[in-house]
C-alpha cells in the first residue's frame, strides 16, 4: 500500500514537474522587453550625445576655423606642365 501511494506521488510529481518550473510566456516577454527598452534607452542616450558633441565642435570651428576656403589657387598654368613627362604631339 505504502509503495504504491509513494509511486503515485512521484508519479504525479514528475508529470507536473514541467509545468511548475515553466515560466508564463508574460514573464519571459517582459524580460526581453525590459532588455530592449534599456537597450533602445542606450542607443538613444548614444545618438543623443553624438549630436551633443557634433554641435560642441561646430561652435568651435566657428569660433577658430581649421581651414580657409578663401586663398586656394586652382587655375591651371599651361606654361608650365609640371612634374612628370611631357606629352608630345604626334606630327601629321
């Protein structure tokens, strides 16, 4: 008698063992959901302070350019060919 009431205990235990230990799927989903929103939270903080920093070095580009625009030379001088070989013109 014992051996069977025992058997039947474990028995039972055993069949319902899995759904003790399951976790409701809310529980799992609200742990992913937490994961991603601090995850979204970091990336925003990220994009936040990348923006913060990008307008801290225009302020200082105004205040001291690196580099002027106003003195470059870009004509061509065609006396003078440059570095390199001379291209000869083929006679006709």
């Amino acid at each position: 008698m014992k051996m069977r009431l025992f058997t039947g205990v474990v028995g039972a235990a055993m069949l319902l063992a899995p759904l003790i230990a399951a976790d409701s799927p809310k529980a799992k989903s609200d742990t992913h959901n937490q994961r991603q929103d601090s995850d979204m939270q970091r990336a925003i903080a990220f994009e936040h302070y990348k923006d913060l920093a990008a307008a801290r070095q225009a302020r200082r580009e105004e205040k001291h350019p690196s580099v002027s625009y106003n003195n470059a030379d870009r004509s061509v001088d065609q006396a003078d060919p440059g570095p390199g070989r001379q291209l000869v013109k083929p006679k006709k």
